[in-house]
C-alpha cells in the first residue's frame, strides 16, 4: 500500500478534518488572561474569560430542544488576590457582583465554601491552550469563536474554498469496501462463526457521517456474510438505551464518531443521540462478553490524535489519551482495544482475527510504510494488557483560516505534522478462541 495513496484515499484523521470557520481572536493588542469554566451537563457549559484590560466575557452554552444556543455578557472587573468582583453587569445579570478566588482552584460564589478549599469550585481555573487559537470544536456545540468581539459564538463565519489549495476529495464507496472482500477465506467453523455476536455503532455528528455509516454498514455485511449475529446502530438511532441492551453479551463492540478524553478522570466517550456518554457511564452499562473485542475507528483520540490538535501532541500524551480510553474497557475483562483512524482498516483486521491471529500481531501488520511503533509498555491500570502507539509524519490536509494586516480572510495549508493514528491496548497472545472460554 502506498504512502501516497494512503494521504489522498485511506487516511480521514479522527472526525474528518474540514474547512477552519473563521474566528479572529479579535483586537490582538488584548491579551487573554485566564478563563474559568464549569460544565453543568453535557448540555450546558459556562466560561468567564478575564483579559487583560480589565474586561471579560461571561459564556453559557446550551442545548435546548436539540438547538445550540449562547448567552454572552460583557464588562469590567477588578481582581484582588482572593476576590473578583464584576462592574457594569446587566440588569438582569447571571452573573454575581463578586466571586472569592482560590487560585489553585477556581471560583466561588461563597467565601464560606472558598475558605473550607471544597473540591468543586463554581468555576474552575482552565489551562487549556485552546481557548487561545482563532475557535475550538467542542463535542456538543461544534465550533465556537474565540474572538473577543463577536457576539455570536457559535454563528461561524463560512468562507469559499480556494481549490489550489485541495487535493481531490476522496469519496468513500461503502459497496467497493466490501466487494474488495469478497474472496476472503474465514477458516473458523460455521458454528463458532455463528456463536459471535458483534455490536457496531455509528455515533452522531453534527457535520454529517454518511460515509461513516456507508463504511461500517460494510463491515456489517461482511460479518453477516460468515454468519456472526450483528446488530447495527446508526445516528439518527444511536441511543444509549438500545446501545446498552445490545451489548449484552457482545463478542465484538465498534463504534465510530466523535471521541474525547474528558472528565476529572479522563475517561473516553461514545458520542450518541443524547450527546455525550462519558467513562463511567459506558463502564456501568455495557455488558459486553468477557474477553470482547472492542474497535474504535475516526474517533477522536482513541488513537491518540484528535481533528483539533495543532501540532504534534507528543507521545507521552498520545499514549495518555490510548490509555485512559482503554480502561474504560479493561474492568470489563476485555481481550483487546483497538484504535485505528483509517479508512477501511476493519475490515482487514477481521479477517486476521477471525483466522486465528494474534491481535499484536495484527496490530504489528498494520503498521506499514509511512508508520512506525513509538512505544510499547505495560498498561498502567493492569500489567497484563500492552499498550502499543504507533506515529505517521504522514497528515490528512488541514487548512487555517485568518485574517491578514488588512482584514482579509487568507486561507493557508498546515504543514504535515506527526500523528497518532494507530494503537492497541490488549492481552498480546488474545485470539478469537478466546470468545468461547
């Protein structure tokens, strides 16, 4: 398989990266100086922005009857070194006159609750680097502006493709997939083959995942084609509730869509038609089959690499991300968690597993020409299970979007960037023989 062929065709890194909305961090003679931030639910998140002219921005984000709306208040403030207080608040504010700072922790409304150093602050101090790029992609509201003048957050200001600027779109056939396959030979019996029961899940998303859905309803139709049960749930039908249900008993689990590493515990999720699933959760309710296989494809993280990174994570944090989305599944006795970020990379993994193949050294088969292992170590949460990483300097196109000296909109390419597109975390010597212990 050729490198080449693989940056214009195969590879579609975590949720498809696109076209960059236009979000000027507004007058960059203003600095921004801290943001503190509070996710009520999935649903609704606040964000206080403080700069360093002595003004903020108060955000809240919300979903309301399946709509994304924000709410945005400006003014003045004075920070002490334990107390904010907030000038020039609107009538009918929601925003208090004053919070108590614990610096090490965040805000709170209450200087009682401030001087006990209780664990959950009002709002908390936020470090993330992203509040300081042009936008962010936020799992439930999609991209929101960080610039300080706009009044709409959410309200992305779409701009004309320069096409010098495009490689030709690839357009996934889910048909040629898996006629490709046609002539694979399966060498497990029909009766174990008919013991295998196999989840696949297609999360929502915002933007559209037909081709999601086009490539996964292929790998349904292959395993249906050897016989294994499977059950498929695809957005607009992607509910916790039936994902739940179905996952009783299930040998092999996938799930392609939005992903993240969030939470105190840094835990991955499964994005579905309530948003957000979050670490405990999955773990308290799937009731997949002991020493189940579990794949993950395009989602965000599970990799390593996530569509919002701006440079080269690293792969120390790369191998943070594999991990705290692996353990997720490890409570559950699984036999392997597998992460792959290509374009019709099940498919080829099935085949090898169902013959018999170990998973590492599958996973070792999938790492071809433009990529190599990074790090191969122990899981941290239990020994037995081998966390293996692999990086590609090979990046799908990403563009930026910003403004010049005089206000123009210049669209310029990324350069290619090394990326985690490739990992496992799994008992090394698990086969498919293991389904029926």
């Amino acid at each position: 398989m050729k490198a080449s062929f693989l940056i214009g065709n195969l590879m579609v890194l975590c949720c498809t990266l696109s076209l960059e909305c236009l979000a000027n961090p507004g007058n960059s003679k203003v600095k921004l100086l801290s943001v503190f931030s509070c996710e009520r639910s999935p649903q609704h998140k606040v964000l206080l922005k403080l700069y360093e002219d002595k003004s903020f921005e108060y955000l809240e984000f919300k979903i309301i009857r399946s709509k994304a709306y924000a709410y945005r208040e400006t003014g003045v403030y004075k920070l002490g070194a334990s107390k904010l207080k907030i000038y020039k608040r609107k009538k009918n504010s929601r925003l208090p006159k004053k919070y108590y700072l614990l610096s090490s922790k965040g805000l709170y409304i209450s200087r009682q609750k401030m001087r006990k150093g209780d664990a959950s602050p009002d709002l908390i101090v936020d470090n993330d680097t992203k509040y300081h790029e042009p936008f962010f992609t936020d799992p439930v509201f999609g991209r929101v502006s960080n610039s300080k003048s706009a009044s709409n957050k959410l309200a992305c200001k779409e701009l004309k493709e320069d096409q010098s600027l495009r490689t030709k779109a690839y357009k996934f056939n889910g048909d040629e997939y898996y006629k490709k396959h046609l002539n694979a030979v399966i060498h497990l019996s029909n009766d174990s083959l008919k013991k295998i029961k196999a989840v696949i899940v297609v999360g929502a998303d915002e933007s559209g995942n037909i081709e999601f859905i086009e490539e996964q309803s292929a790998v349904a139709a292959f395993l249906k084609k050897w016989g294994v049960n499977v059950i498929e749930l695809y957005y607009p039908n992607a509910k916790w509730n039936d994902v739940k249900a179905a996952s009783e008993g299930a040998n092999i689990f996938i799930y392609s869509g939005h992903g993240a590493v969030l939470g105190e515990a840094k835990q991955g999720i499964l994005y579905l038609n309530e948003g957000i699933i979050y670490g405990q959760e999955i773990l308290e309710g799937l009731k997949l089959h002991r020493n189940a296989l579990v794949i993950f494809n395009h989602a965000c993280s599970s990799a390593g690499s996530s569509a919002g990174d701006k440079g080269d994570i690293g792969i120390n944090e790369a191998t943070r991300r594999v991990e705290d989305y692996a353990k997720v599944f490890i409570p559950l006795k699984i036999g392997c968690y597998y992460a792959n970020n290509y374009r019709e990379s099940v498919i080829p993994f099935l085949i090898s597993f169902l013959n018999g193949m170990a998973v590492n050294k599958i996973y070792k088969m999938a790492i071809k020409e433009n990529l190599t292992i990074a790090l191969t170590k122990p899981h941290k949460l239990d020994s037995r299970y081998e966390t293996s990483v692999a990086v590609t300097k090979l990046a799908g196109i990403r563009y930026l979007i910003s403004t010049d000296s005089k206000g123009n909109e210049v669209l310029s390419k990324l350069p290619a960037q090394r990326r985690y597109s490739v990992a496992y975390v799994g008992l090394p010597n698990f086969t498919v023989k293991d389904f029926f212990k």
